[in-house]
C-alpha cells in the first residue's frame, strides 16, 4: 500500500498523451490545446470608436468649436476620408478612425445637423479611442498548449482569427459494473435481494467532465469466465478500462484476475487513503486499467482522485490542473485521521465548509449534496493536516 502522493506521482511519470488531432472551432469547447495559440490578427486592426460620437483631431478639441462633418464611419464599412483641421466624422461603436482623427468626443456633448458639429459642453478626459492592438497583436501568445478550452478560451480563439485547432485526442473509455446483486435502475424494486446500478453511471459522468468519451457500458457477475469476456470487449474498444466493483480480496473479487490472460501490469495496488483504500490502476494491452471500489462513495472519490487526472494527463495536462487544492474557511472542525490520509465529503455554506454527517463509503444520498472533498492528513504527516481546509471541487 502506497501513499497518496506516491500514487499521484507515479501516474504523472507513466501516463503519455494519446496525441493530437484538429478540430473546428465549434467543437473545440471541452477539449485541450495540443498547441500554443498564436494571434493571426491584431485585436482591434487599427483604432476604433469605443463610444457613439464624432471623430476628430486632438487639436480641434475644444467647448463651442464647431468643425465640419465630412463623413459617416460605421464598424466593417470602409473608411470615410482623412482629416483635416475643422473636420470630424461621425463614428459608432466599433467603427474604425479615419486617417488624422485621434479622438472621439461623445455625442451626448454635441449638437450637429447633417454638415456641421458643435462641441457644446465640456467632453472630461477620456479619449474614447481603442487604439490598434490593444487587445493582442499579430503574432501574440494567446493560449497554451495544455489549456482546457472553457468558453472564454473559445472567444480568444475567434477573435484571433482562428478556425481550426489542434486538440488532443479524447481518451476513449468502457466501464465495466461487476456484481451479482446489481441491476439496472428501475428493476431493483422487484427483487428486494437485488440494488440498483448506480456507479457506472456516475463514473461516466465524471469520465465525460473531464475529456473521456463513453464507448461500451458493460455490466458482469462475479463469474470469472464472464469477466474475462468484458474484459476482453473493453480492451477492444477503449484507452481507459474502468472496473467499479471487486477491487478488494473478497472470495468473489474478480476485478484484478478477470486482466490476468491481457497480461495485467499494475502501476499500483492499494492506496493509503480513505475512502477507497483498494483503488488501482495498471495498464493491459496497452490500455490503462481502473480499478474502483464498489461502494457508490468510494468509487466516486476514487474516480475523482485518479481517474480524473489520468484522463488529464491522456490529453496533455498535469495532475495539478486536475487536481486545483484550494484554501477554503470551514463553519465547523474537520477532525484528523488517524492511519490514513482521508477525504471528507463536504458542502459549503456561506460561513464555510460544512461537514456531511454521512461519511459511509456506501452512501449515495450525501452523494447529491457533496461539491468538496476536503483533505486530512493524520497528524505529523504532511502540510495538508494544519488549520486551512484544503479542499478539491468534487
């Protein structure tokens, strides 16, 4: 049984990504930049009209100077003519400057007809001008490889000009549900002997969050010779195989013998957390092998903890950008673990983290309320056992 961060740290020495491939801008949100991004253009190309107004020289700006309209400026429409002293245009938002214009007084400060304009009040210090490149220039750093394409990403992308990307590829992913007692929701409620199916659905979830798209969703019994034939159909379709369920060393855990004939090479067994000490992860085939526990709130942790930062390091990204640890306040003590680093489900209020009173690793309901995991180290073990609550969004 290894430590937390060892385990952390051997996924980040072994796990490569999958490589690139492009994408259409519409279809980049989600996914993560095989390359750093570059601007093609300068935002805004020249200078441009930041209010509604008239566009003249610096030098003509003055309370009760009337100067010439020579010309409407609207944003896309070619440029009306250059100025000369006594002139303006009138300009829109976004509109390029004419030649010779450096500034933009407001219309509200104005009188004008269709040929003349009348400074008529005093127009403050602002120059109401965006000049060329304020935003980025040509050539510009905008992105870099690496980042995860949220929708502000998006717009930089647009802006820049940019119609296709490089993306790393998505991790494909099968999750196999193992157990004699599972069935399907919906069906449980005639077999009081039997529960409903909920972790591979809540893994999917989580797999989809972070990059992974869903190819098989198998269910099995504990029959060997059945595992080993998902085992099998998995391996064929996926990068990532997630097995939820026979993870420890019961009579009739299979999860880890049902890779035995795929030639099962584990990374690592056992973890030193709590819950869900007998997490492992391996590699068959090539494929990488997820071992979770079968309780609904060990396997959801555990899913967050390494499942979710090997389908970042598939797609280019580091263990810290899966894992963000923030400080947060807590409304009531978190009390220290003895023997194991622990994560404690939590909710946050206005006053801070709040502990959910139902911590059992089999429990689903405080499942709908968690959004943190909060760490405990036991006491003397590591930095993360002092008064900050250091906590992951879950």
């Amino acid at each position: 049984m290894i430590e937390f961060d060892e385990a952390l740290a051997l996924l980040a020495d072994n796990v490569r990504p999958l490589g690139s491939e492009q994408a259409e801008l519409a279809a980049a949100h989600g996914r993560v930049l095989a390359e750093d991004v570059h601007a093609v253009v300068s935002s805004p190309r020249r200078a441009v009209s930041a209010m509604d107004g008239f566009a003249l020289r610096d030098a003509d700006a003055r309370v009760g100077a009337s100067l010439r309209v020579i010309g409407k400026s609207f944003a896309g429409h070619p440029l009306p003519p250059a100025l000369s002293a006594g002139e303006c245009v009138r300009i829109f938002t976004g509109a390029a400057l004419p030649d010779g214009a450096d500034r933009v007084i407001m219309q509200e400060n104005c009188a004008a007809d269709e040929a003349t304009m009348t400074i008529m009040q005093a127009f403050g210090p602002g120059w109401h001008v965006r000049p060329a490149g304020i935003d980025f220039g040509a050539g510009d750093l905008l992105l870099k490889s690496g980042t995860l394409l949220d929708p502000g990403a998006i717009v930089a992308l647009a802006g820049a000009d940019r119609a296709v990307v490089e993306v790393s590829k998505c991790p494909r992913v099968a999750i196999i549900a193992t157990g004699d007692e599972l069935v399907p929701p919906g069906l449980a409620r005639d077999d009081a002997l039997k529960i409903p199916e909920s972790v591979s659905f809540g893994v999917a979830a989580l797999a989809g969050e972070y990059g992974g798209t869903i190819e098989a969703r198998l269910s099995g019994t504990d029959d060997p010779v059945t595992l080993r034939q998902l085992a099998d159909k998995a391996l064929a379709v996926a990068n990532v195989v997630v097995v939820t369920g026979g993870a420890s060393v019961g009579e009739r855990d299979f999860a880890k013998a049902m890779f035995a004939e795929q030639e099962l090479e584990l990374l690592f067994s056992k973890v030193a957390i709590k819950p869900g000490k007998p997490v492992w992860i391996g590699r068959s085939q090539g494929r990488w092998v997820v071992g979770l526990p079968g309780n609904p709130g060990s396997a959801m942790v555990t899913a967050r903890l390494f499942l979710a930062p090997l389908l970042g390091l598939l797609q280019g990204r580091s263990v810290e950008d899966v894992l963000e640890w923030v400080p947060l306040p807590a409304e009531q003590a978190f009390p220290i673990p003895e023997g194991r680093t622990t994560f404690v489900r939590s909710a946050l209020s206005k006053s801070g983290l709040v502990l959910l009173a139902n911590q059992d690793s089999s429990a689903q309901a405080p499942l709908g309320q968690a959004r943190w995991l909060v760490r405990r180290d036991p006491a003397g073990k590591a930095s993360h056992c002092d008064e900050r609550m250091v906590a992951l969004a879950f």
